[in-house]
C-alpha cells in the first residue's frame, strides 16, 4: 500500500454500509492532453476515495436505508424519490425492471443476487447517482454533499459525492504517486483496465484487476464513472420556480466493458437535452468525500 493511500479505518467501523476508501493526498497536476481535452493546471485537495466502483450490494443497502427512512418511495414497481427536486422527465431514482436479472423490489426492499453483489452499479442516471450519495451519507452518519434542491455541492459538507472534472483525472492518473501511464496504473490497458477488447462486453466483479498508483481500481474501464458538475448549466426557473436546479450535459469520464481503450484524459458529455438525464447500461460512479 502507497503512504499516501491508506483505507479509512474509523469511517468503515462506524459505517452502516460499509465503502472501502483510501486518504489521497491533494496536490497541483496538468489536466488534459492538448489533443481529446484542452491543457491546464489545477490544484485538487485531500480527498477520501472510495477503492472499487460502488456496487449493486451497497446501492441497494443505501436504498433500503433511503425507503425505511422516508427518503423514498416505491410506485409502479419503481424507486421514487420523496426527498429532494428531481427532473422533469426522469423522475425516479431507480427502475428494477432494467436489470430483472440483478435486483427485485418485494415488500419494499431491493435485493440483489448474490452474482451480483459485488459487480458496479450501472442503469441509474446523474440525478440518481447524486441521490444515492445522499443516502449513503445519511446512513453512515455523514452530513449530504448536495443540496436536495439545486443538487450543488454544500460547502463543508462531509458526504459523499461524485469526484469533479478535475479530481477524477487527477486520482485516475495516480495523484502525487503519478507514473504517468496511458491507462490507470500501467501502459498495458489488459492488467488494470476491462475494456470491450477483453471484457467479453460485460461488466466485471470490481477489484478483479491490479489497482492505480493510489490503490483505486477500474478506474479506466469496468464502468464509466460519472462526475458532479454539469457543462455549461443552465437553470429551468420557469418550471422550478426559483429553484434553481441546474440542468445540462453531464459529465462521465473513463472507458467502460463496452468500449475502446481510452486514455486517462478521455470524458464524454452526454448529448441528452436538459432533464433527459436517462441511465445507461455502462455508467456508474465511484464516490470522493473530503478528507
């Protein structure tokens, strides 16, 4: 293990749902490589990371927290939120139908198949991404990182969220323990990194491959990860009524088990229009929280 990459301890004794994090330390790094992504320097902070992509078994543990706690609700066989804004057009947290052979929704509660436990959560949108974090953190005792309206992140907030733009370069290009590798960890994408090219175009168990410099997994491919910003938000006023619920393309970075080998500096932004954040069968997340 890395001297700047410990697990944190204390946080996975107190933890309701147990996440399996390393202390990163922050530092000045140069994002982008001029060529897919523009170059500039950046400075990111200490950040508490979570190792492995978050998985089905935690997303419904923070589930089931989120349902016997009045967070949400079940309608039409399906997740709705009873806590916070969410967009017009998808307005669910999450849809057990899309993956009838990984989760089922009785009495209540999400179960997932054993199988599939410990595979990356995929087939959730930004909006359900952010609400998950939420409910994570209530769980575990953390105060949110977003804003139940506006889905910004809280100054000072102790939660978990998804990493920004910067921070997940940063951490998938090794951080201060930076090699300067191609993929996350070495220049051979097959040892650290599950692409179309040897994934078999499905998803894997996470951790199955060797770690980044920092001790993070999959970082270059299993899922895409999303990231917390949106590009270039605008705000529905209109609809929200002074709400502001910030709406745009979102962000995820990272090749997935259905695509090409990509490069460290590789992002995608989602075409959808605003509100159409729908989820995909190759995103996910893994979550950061400050230190």
């Amino acid at each position: 293990m890395c001297s700047l990459c410990v697990l944190c301890l204390s946080c996975a004794r107190q933890a309701r749902i147990p996440v399996d994090e390393a202390l990163v330390r922050g530092g000045s790094f140069t994002v982008g490589d001029g060529v897919s992504c523009g170059r500039y320097e950046a400075t990111v902070g200490d950040l508490v990371v979570s190792r492995y992509e978050i998985t089905w078994g935690q997303f419904a543990s923070a589930m089931n927290y989120a349902l016997s706690h009045k967070l949400a609700e079940t309608r039409d066989g399906k997740i709705y939120p009873r806590k916070g804004l969410f967009p017009q057009y998808v307005n669910f947290v999450f849809d057990p139908a899309t993956r009838p052979d990984r989760v089922t929704l009785r009495s209540g509660a999400l179960t997932v198949a054993e199988p599939f436990a410990r595979m990356p959560l995929t087939d959730i949108g930004w909006y359900g991404a952010a609400f998950f974090c939420n409910a994570l953190s209530a769980a575990n005792g953390l105060s949110p990182s977003y804003d139940w309206d506006s889905w910004d992140v809280i100054s000072g907030a102790r939660g978990y969220r998804m990493p920004s733009y910067e921070e997940w370069e940063y951490l998938v290009k090794g951080g201060s323990e930076s090699r300067g590798c191609r993929f996350a960890g070495s220049n051979d994408f097959a040892g650290v990194a599950w692409f179309a090219l040897n994934s078999g175009n499905e998803p894997h168990e996470v951790g199955g491959l060797k770690p980044n410099e920092l001790g993070l997994y999959d970082m270059s491919g299993n899922v895409s990860e999303f990231c917390t910003e949106t590009y270039r938000p605008i705000i529905t006023a209109g609809r929200t009524k002074g709400l502001a619920l910030k709406t745009s393309n979102r962000i995820w970075r990272g090749g997935s088990f259905k695509s090409a080998p990509v490069p460290t500096t590789y992002f995608y932004q989602n075409i959808n229009n605003p509100e159409y954040y729908f989820p995909f069968a190759d995103v996910g997340l893994r979550t950061v929280r400050a230190r």
